[in-house]
C-alpha cells in the first residue's frame, strides 16, 4: 500500500508538504498542491483517518443523540441528516437514548472528549446543566440557553390544523399528545407549542372549551387505555388534532373499532406529513414538517461552528397535507 513517502518521493517534495495539501493547513503554492493531488489519485495513497483526526483534533464524526430511531419520522429525519451532513465530509452516528438521561450524559461525554466533532441533540430530559454550552452542539426541536436549535415551526402547525377542522365544521374538538410537561416546568420543547397553537386558534374563533388529553412523554405508539376511554366519553368531540400521525393513527383505529366513521362522524389530523398510510387503508390528513429542510438546517448549522460563522436559530416552515381523514 502507498505511503505518504512515497507520494513525497514521487512529487519531488517533503513529507511536511504532502501533510499540509493532506491536512489542508497551512500554506503550499497551488501548482505544488495540485501536483501532489495528482500523485496521490495516480498511486492510489489513503491518507491514514486515525492520524489525520489526532493531528486536526477532529475525526468527522457527528453523533446524533435521539429518543428513538425506530420512530417514523425520527427515522427519515436521520437518513436525510446523514445525506447532507456526508456533503460536508462528516459521517453520522446514530445514539438512541431511550428517554434515558443516563445515556444522553454518556454520549454527551463523547464531544468532550474529542471523540465526536459536534453533536445533535433531541431530549425530553431536564439535561440543561450538564450542557457544555463552548461545545458544538446543535439542539433539535427543544430550546437551551445559549444552545442553537432548529426546529419546524409548530405553533403554526397547530394553528393550521385548529383552522382546517373548524373550517370543516367542527364544533368540538380535541387535542391529544404526550404533552404532559405542561407549560410552566422547566423542561419546554418546541413540541408543546403544537398544542398551543391549537388551543389559541380555537380559542380567538369561539372553541374556548378544547378538550385536552395528555399521555405519558415517550409513547409514540401505543395510546394508555385511559386515552381510549377519556375518546369515549366524550362522543360530542368531532374533531382530533393528534401530535403525530402515529397517535393519530391509534386513535383512528380505535374510533373505529367503536363505531365511529372517519371521517364522517370524526375528523383527525396528526402531525409528520402522513408519509405511510400507518395500516388504516386511507391516507392521513397531516401537518407536514420537512425533514429535508430540517437535515439541511442542521448540516449548515453543524458546518457554521468550523467556519467560525454564527450559528443562528432555524424554524423551518410547516404545511397541512390533505388526506382522507379529515
């Protein structure tokens, strides 16, 4: 296998040149640079990644620490974040946490010891203190003093979503997410704001008596039964605005299973984009958030710390995409 020395030799120049053109720091005149690039393309050199990274203290790896890559928009919002961030010449790891601060400190510890470049931040947990803020650290859909985030724009999903089921005719509706935290705790993500937005549409067009269901934070499947029954007693309810499409999913299933037609006798929204039918043989009407635009956000972001720019807040616009739901 060639060596650097063997690119040096044949290009007519030392070892510390070949690094700089390698490692692109420092000043080496362009005909140099260029001939160095075309031995190296031409014997086929593989710079070593290892000693690269400990000579630039940096080893291209961006880890993204996320609740659960199984979840279906966490899951497309990943495989674009790989794409854009491989533009910029970094590789993507992937942390679940499961909800678990334990793991979140763990992983957290590997950009402060220079084992990742940056990191990606998705969390539910009250984790602000042990955030080293001098860090680069991008923070998805949650707000942290000092912490850059990008996030889609949620109030006005919710917003989008209180207009279309009242412009449908709803006279009764229904919010239902694993909003638990509530608006006042120190844990806020942008999340919440769906809620918020719904409620203050509904409430500035005379819906003020919204009903407001929680569920546990961290269930994006399956609806406790006390959801399902809370849906049943309240057969006035015409329509749903759901956090996800994957609660929305569940609660369709399970009006369903009960009599009611979606979405004649009830209309549901949820929120993602409705990118899979989800098992219910219908398309779902959905706030669509882009994980495009969203990966794109975060890569520029993620590039901004190395190029010593400011790295500004992203709120990436959202939609409403027609379904058969509602």
């Amino acid at each position: 296998m060639p060596s650097i020395k063997d690119v040096a030799r044949k290009a007519g120049v030392g070892i510390a040149t070949v690094s700089r053109v390698i490692n692109n720091s420092g000043y080496v005149k362009q005909s140099t640079r260029e001939k160095i690039e075309k031995v190296i393309q031409e014997i086929g050199y593989v710079p070593n990644e290892i000693a690269r990274s400990m000579l630039k203290q940096k080893n291209n790896i961006v880890a993204f620490i996320i609740p659960n890559s199984t979840h279906l928009f966490f899951g497309e919002l990943l495989y674009h974040v790989e794409l854009e961030l491989f533009k910029y010449g970094y590789k993507l790891m992937v942390c679940n946490s499961s909800e678990s601060m334990e793991k979140e400190l763990e992983y957290l510890d590997m950009l402060k010891n220079n084992r990742v470049d940056a990191i990606i931040l998705l969390t539910n947990n009250d984790i602000e203190q042990y955030l080293n803020k001098d860090l680069p650290l991008i923070s998805f859909d949650r707000k942290f003093k000092d912490v850059p985030f990008v996030a889609s724009d949620n109030y006005q999903g919710g917003i989008l979503a209180a207009k279309k089921l009242i412009d449908l005719g709803c006279d009764h509706l229904m919010f239902i997410g694993d909003d638990a935290q509530g608006d006042s705790t120190p844990v806020q993500t942008e999340v919440t704001k769906r809620r918020l937005g719904f409620m203050s549409y509904a409430k500035e067009h005379h819906h003020s008596e919204v009903i407001n269901i929680e569920y546990p934070l961290g269930n994006y499947i399956n609806i406790p039964e006390q959801v399902h029954k809370t849906v049943l007693e309240h057969p006035e309810v015409d329509g749903i605005f759901a956090i996800s499409d994957a609660v929305a999913c569940e609660v369709i299933l399970n009006l369903e299973k009960h009599g009611k037609r979606v979405p004649e006798d009830v209309k549901v929204i949820g929120f993602d984009g409705g990118r899979s039918f989800l098992n219910l043989g219908k398309k779902m009407t959905s706030i669509s958030q882009s994980p495009e635009q969203i990966a794109h956000a975060i890569a520029e972001s993620i590039h901004s710390f190395y190029a010593n720019e400011k790295v500004e807040n992203k709120i990436i616009p959202v939609t409403l995409t027609n379904g058969e739901t509602a």
